[in-house]
C-alpha cells in the first residue's frame, strides 16, 4: 500500500503540471491552439498560392489563436485586397493584421 503511495503522489503531481504547462494565456498558445494556427497558416497559404496573380514566396503568412497575419510585398494594392480576401476566406480565421506593403 505505501509502495503505490509512493508513485501515485509523484505521478498526480507530474501530470498536473504537465495539464497546466499545455495552457494557453495571452502571449503563448497552447498545445491544439498551435496545431490549429499551423492547419489555418497552410490553408491560407494554399489560398494565395491557388491565385495567379500573388506570389506566394512573397507573402508570408503567420497565425496566432487564429489571428492571420500577412506580410511582405506585392506589386500593387489589387494584390493587397486579394490576399486579404483570401485570407478571410479560411475556415478557422477570426481576422486579418494587413501589413503587406508595396514594392
């Protein structure tokens, strides 16, 4: 009985913090938030690459708690629009932070 006392105490506590070191707070995701920001970055990513007028190598794209961020430059602000539209055209996407600029 003291035998399993001994590592069922240890265990608890060791999944405990573990639970509690998955947690998201305001500046750090948590462990599915990170797996769902990567499957929206690459949806949004493929939704730039599927139109011809962006160039995808361009545009870099970053998601945080389902915020998408894009950045880089496009030849003209018709690009800006369509990769912002593209973007808010994702399943998962809250919003979008505009910081493409202009070559």
């Amino acid at each position: 009985m003291k035998t399993r006392n001994i590592f069922s105490i240890p265990l608890a506590i060791a999944v405990l913090i573990t639970a509690v070191g998955c947690a998201s707070t305001t500046t750090k995701e948590g462990t599915g938030e990170y797996v769902d920001d990567s499957v929206i970055t690459t949806k949004v990513m493929a939704a730039i690459f599927n139109d011809p007028n962006l160039k995808s190598t361009e545009i870099n794209v970053e998601t945080f708690k389902g915020v998408v961020q894009l950045s880089g430059f496009v030849k003209d602000s018709a690009n800006i629009n369509k990769a912002v539209v593209a973007a808010k055209g994702v399943n998962g996407v809250t919003s979008v932070k505009n910081d493409l600029r202009l070559k």
